[in-house]
C-alpha cells in the first residue's frame, strides 16, 4: 500500500529547514517530508529530543512464555487480580502466559535477557490456578522492549513545531490499540476532528504536571 519499512537504520538525526524535516540515519539514508511521526516505542522520548521536545519515557521488558499445544479448554483471558498473571489460550492450542514480570534489558543494544528465575515463580503462579497444567512443556520465552510513561497513558498529540505527531508510550498495550490509534493519528495529519477524544493524551501534560509540581 505504498510503505517502504527501511531496516536496521536507526534515526541518528532529525531537522526543519524551511518547511521540511529532513532525517538521516546511522547508515547514512536521507529522508525529506513536511511531515514525520514518531512512532518509536521505547525510543519515542529520543526520538522527540532530536526535535526538540522533552517527553517523559522509561522502558522495560516483560517476559512471556509459550508452551506446546494442549486441548483447547479456555476462552477469555485471565487475569489475576493480587498475582501477577496474565494468561490465554490461542486458537491453536497453545497458552501464553505473561503478567508483569520483567527481564533484563540494554535498550542501547535492543537486546534483552530473559530472568528464568522470574519465570519460575510465574509458572508456578499458573499452576496454582491451573495445576492440571503441570506437565505441559515451555517450548518459548522471550522478553519484548516496552515503552512507558509516567501515568502509563500514551502520548498521542501533534508535536510542539508544525508537521510533527507523536503516537508512542503505550505501555505495553500498543499492538492492541493500533487500529484505532492509526485512525487518529491519521485524522490528526487531516486537521480532522478526532473519532474519539485524546485530551487525556496530549504531551503537554506532564508540562503541567511540572508547572503544578512547583507551585
């Protein structure tokens, strides 16, 4: 549909001149656009930086596990209110279990490095809900890079200078709500009135909750 992803090249500079943004990246790309949207998870808050804004971030990596495919006896996904516990079955069978608990991570080197203690403790969790569940093998685990602000909403604005948007800081809730966002981010790029209303998520907040703090 007309989008080209460019992998590996990592945003080392982003500037106006005139009414043009021009980026360039590690591995020497050159981009020109009147308008840029910062999309960057995790790397939003440095991504904003090269544009001039300072917007709160801080990232983690929460670990999930994937065990092999069992007999389909669970629709919704569970929750747990006092554990950390976060648990579904997928429609092939397998179960994926998450809820909270979080791996190391080196955000320079996008690298991650999941806690197996940690995980023990989260199987162990499973199984006391579901302990018909203790032979079942882990086949996976892997720990993603989320990004999060401080009141865990996302930042979903136009930027301080003309032609930029910012959309990033979900919270680990991003794949979920992409659909809609993208209408609205796109609706915003239109001038448009957004489908829903995104007060609670303008970046100048936490300029406020700055203000206030000092009064």
């Amino acid at each position: 549909m007309g989008v080209t992803f460019k992998r590996r090249s990592p945003v080392s500079r982003i500037e106006r001149v005139g009414e043009t943004w021009h980026v360039k990246t590690k591995n020497n790309l050159a981009f020109e656009a009147p308008i840029v949207v910062n999309c960057s998870g995790a790397w939003g808050s440095k991504v904003a930086d090269m544009m001039g804004e300072k917007l709160p971030i801080s990232a983690e990596a929460p670990t999930m596990m994937v065990t092999a495919p069992i007999e389909p006896f669970l629709k919704p996904v569970v929750i747990g209110t006092n554990r950390k516990l976060s648990f579904k079955q997928a429609p092939n069978g397998t179960l994926l279990i998450g809820g909270g608990y979080r791996s190391q991570l080196d955000l320079e080197t996008r690298k991650t490095r999941v806690d197996f203690d940690r995980l023990k403790v989260s199987a162990r969790t499973v199984l006391e809900f579901f302990p018909q569940l203790r032979n079942v093998p882990i086949v996976r685990t892997w720990a993603g890079i989320e990004g999060l602000t401080p009141d865990r909403l996302p930042i979903i604005s136009k930027g301080a200078e003309e032609g930029i948007y910012h959309s990033f800081g979900y919270s680990s809730h991003g794949y979920m709500l992409a659909p809609v966002t993208g209408k609205i981010v796109k609706e915003l790029i239109h001038n448009e009135k957004p489908s829903f209303c995104i007060d609670a998520f303008d970046a100048t907040r936490f300029e406020s909750n700055a203000v206030q703090a000092m009064k």
